[in-house]
C-alpha cells in the first residue's frame, strides 16, 4: 500500500510510525510542480527514515492537495500548513531539523531569493537563513523556465547563502515544456540530502 492509498484510507493506525520516536524534524515546503502530487508517499518514505515530518505548501498546491488535505495531516499527525499563523497564535509544529523545499518551482525559487515572502513556504524559507536552519531545494521546473535570466542568478543567490541546492548533473535536470517526467523526480536524493544537511 503506497503512501497516498494510506492516507486516503485513514489507515494511520496501521502505520508503524509514531512521531514521539522521531528526534529529527523535517519540514517538507512544496510548491505547485506535479511532483507535489507524491508528498504522501515521501511523507511516509521520510517517516520510515526517522523523520517527524511537517508539511507545508503554497497555497495553489494547497488546492491542488485540497481532498488530501485532511488525511495527510492525519498521519503525518500535524497540521498541513500553506498560510502564516495569526499574531500570537502558538506554533503548531515542532522546531525544525532542516527543510527541504521541494519540489520548488521557478516562481518559489525566484521570490524566495529576492525575498519576497507573501507566502508561507516561501517566508519560512527566507527566514531559515537568518536562524541557521539547514536548507535544501529541488527546483522542478521546465527547460523553458530555466533558460530564463533570473532564474540562474535565483539559483546563485541560494547557493550563496548556504541553501543546498540540487540542480543540475547529480540533481534535477529539467526537460523540454510539455516532456516532463513526475514519477522521475529524485524524492530519494532529496531526502538523502536533507538526512546530510541535519548531520548524517
């Protein structure tokens, strides 16, 4: 039973995962790319590899999500998050390990090196960099996309500041519009990555 097929079903009390034997927390920012489809499957994926895992995405990805929504918070057994928290309100999630953006499109990429944080994901990522949070990014986007300017200098920019950035030979590599492949997306080296960026 895949990851998705679980939530969909509810059957959280048949995972053998539970959050307090978790130390490490991983907080899963996705944006709207189709690999986002998948984030049940790499949450449970994550899971097995001992994270505590929080999930947050934009709000078109959100949408995307929104009959999932409720199923995934039950067995990641957080609130999935895609908004700012009111003043005051207390924190619903457990302090970060390290994030890992992904997947990260060429608007999330480019508004979260100019530092233009309307969103949550993209604001909690901004932010990250001031504290010292691990940070790793997948982009997903179209070779179209990426022969655009700004996105090499967004790309730089992350890189710059520390973001572990994988893009390009032993990362993502974009395809032609309209030849992308979802099921490809390299989830396994992302998390790898992010189990390196926390210390192993």
């Amino acid at each position: 039973m895949t990851g998705r097929q679980r939530a969909r079903g509810g059957g959280v009390s048949g995972l053998w995962w539970d959050a307090g034997m978790a130390s490490r927390v991983l907080y899963l920012l996705g944006s709207a790319a189709p690999p986002v489809l998948q984030t049940a499957d790499i949450v449970v994926e994550a899971q097995r590899d001992g994270w505590d895992v929080c999930v947050g995405l934009t709000p078109t990805a959100a949408h995307w999500m929104k009959d999932e929504l409720r199923s995934l918070e039950r067995f990641s057994r957080h609130p999935v998050r895609s908004g700012y928290k009111l003043p005051g309100e207390p924190d619903a999630w457990p302090p970060a390990t390290v994030a890992l953006v992904a997947p990260a499109t060429f608007n999330t990429v480019n508004q979260w090196a100019q530092g233009l944080t309307d969103k949550f994901v993209v604001g909690f990522a901004s932010e990250a960099i001031g504290k010292g949070i691990p940070l790793v990014a997948m982009p997903c986007v179209n070779a179209a996309y990426a022969r655009h300017p700004q996105f090499g200098r967004s790309l730089a920019t992350l890189r710059e500041v520390g973001v572990r950035v994988l893009y390009g030979p032993g990362g993502f590599e974009p395809n032609e519009p309209g030849r992308g492949r979802p099921d490809a997306f390299p989830w396994r080296l992302a998390l790898d990555a992010a189990s390196e960026a926390a210390g192993g």
